[in-house]
C-alpha cells in the first residue's frame, strides 16, 4: 500500500494537480522531518512534552480507573451512585470543558494531565466492570461452596476473569489519551505535537502539519504494539483455583 500510495501522491503534487499548500507532498514532509529532527532539532522539545503528557496522564487513569471498575463491577450500590456520574462525563465532549479545565488549573501540566486522564478514564472503568461482570458463575459458586473469603474470591476468581479485559481497557486508554494530549495542546499549550500541528496550520505550513500527523500516527502504533506485547506475554496467565 505505502509502495503505490507514496509515489503516487508525489506524482500528484508534483504535476501541480493538487497545491502544495492544501496537501503537502512525501518529498516535503520528509525534508522537514530532517531540518525539525536532525538539523535544528526543534521537534524534540514538543515530542517530550507530549510523551510527559501522555505518559502521566494516562497512568494516573490506570490507578485511578482500575480500581473503579473493580469496585463498581463488585458493588451494585456504589455502580449505581456513580453510574450517572460517568455517563455525563461520558456523554460531554471533553472539548467543551478545556475552557473550564484551564480556568480552574491554569495553562500548566496540572491541566494538560487532567484533560488526558477526563478521555482515558471511560473506557478504562467500563472494561474493567465489564470484566469483572464476565467472571463465570461456576466458578464463583465453587468457590462459594468450599467458603472462600471474599478477598479470596476476589483474587483467585474475579481478578484472573478481569485480567483481558483490564489489558483491553488499557489498549482503549492509550488510544483515548493520546486524543486527550492533542485536544489539550490544541487549546492550553505553546509546545507539544498538538501545538506543532496547530501552530504549523495557522502558518500554512502543511509539511510540517503532515509530519506532526504522522508523528502521532507512529507513537500510536508503537503503544498499541506494545500492549499487544503485554497481552501476548499474559495470555497464558491462568491461577489455579483448585
């Protein structure tokens, strides 16, 4: 696919069919990825940035969404008191409250993490619930039968039954977070990829646009291909309940 598509649209825009400033061209992005990476290096500074973001963000949904999701999976009460909650957060577009999120903490770090911790953390406590909701029956009358203590229970039954669906959540919250630290950059940030991408629009620098694009792409594809590690690594993990 890369081997027709790219040459293709070099063609395109070279026969001028297509303006360079509207859709840039391979030839382009790729000198701009040598000058911003290699040359002046002013990429590395908005890359760093938002791999800060990201990895702090989305951590701190990790241990904050996980948890959740166990708890609101185990305790039909507490599902029911925060299940509204979630589904307002769910239901508003994380965009309509960067305004408020910056007002309240300011165009810092505190922000930018907290808008990728509001889009991971969804997903994250839904699949996880979901997971604990999967734990098969008979094993958790088995259990039950022999008097197994409701931590036991919980460690050798709903935690193994969890366990894909706690990866799912994770390869859903990366994808998520990373939504997160563009909207953040786009609207509270002077560096980072999202501010390279918005910054190099205003400035009709569409090669530079393209490359921030494609940057994000590769950083995707890389975390997805690393949970999908974890999950390979993990997938034979099965306790024992005998």
């Amino acid at each position: 696919g890369f081997v027709i598509v790219l040459p293709l649209w070099e063609l395109v825009v070279q026969a001028g069919l297509i303006k360079r400033v509207i859709l840039s061209s391979p030839s382009l992005i790729a000198t701009a990825a040598v000058n911003d990476l290699v040359i002046n290096g002013t990429l590395w500074p908005h890359m760093f940035a938002s791999s800060q973001q990201f990895v702090l963000g989305l951590g701190l949904a990790l241990l904050t969404g996980v948890p959740l999701g166990l708890s609101l999976g185990l305790f039909r009460r507490l599902n029911y008191f925060l299940d509204p909650w979630l589904s307002a957060i769910y239901a508003t577009p994380s965009v309509a409250l960067v305004p408020l999120i910056v007002l309240v903490l300011g165009l810092g770090l505190e922000s930018k993490i907290f808008i990728v911790w509001l889009e991971a953390i969804f997903v994250i406590v839904v699949t996880t619930m979901a997971g604990v909701r999967a734990a098969e029956a008979r094993y958790l009358d088995l259990a039950k039968s022999f008097r197994a203590s409701r931590w036991l229970t919980f460690r050798s039954v709903i935690i193994p039954s969890s366990f894909p669906f706690i990866l799912t959540a994770l390869r859903l919250g990366t994808t998520r977070a990373l939504v997160g630290v563009v909207i953040a950059e786009f609207f509270a940030a002077n560096k980072g990829i999202g501010f390279y991408i918005n910054f190099s629009g205003t400035t009709l620098r569409t090669d530079r646009v393209m490359l921030g694009v494609i940057i994000l792409g590769l950083f995707g594809v890389a975390m997805g291909e690393g949970v999908r590690r974890i999950e390979r690594r993990f997938e034979k993990w099965r306790p024992d309940i005998n």
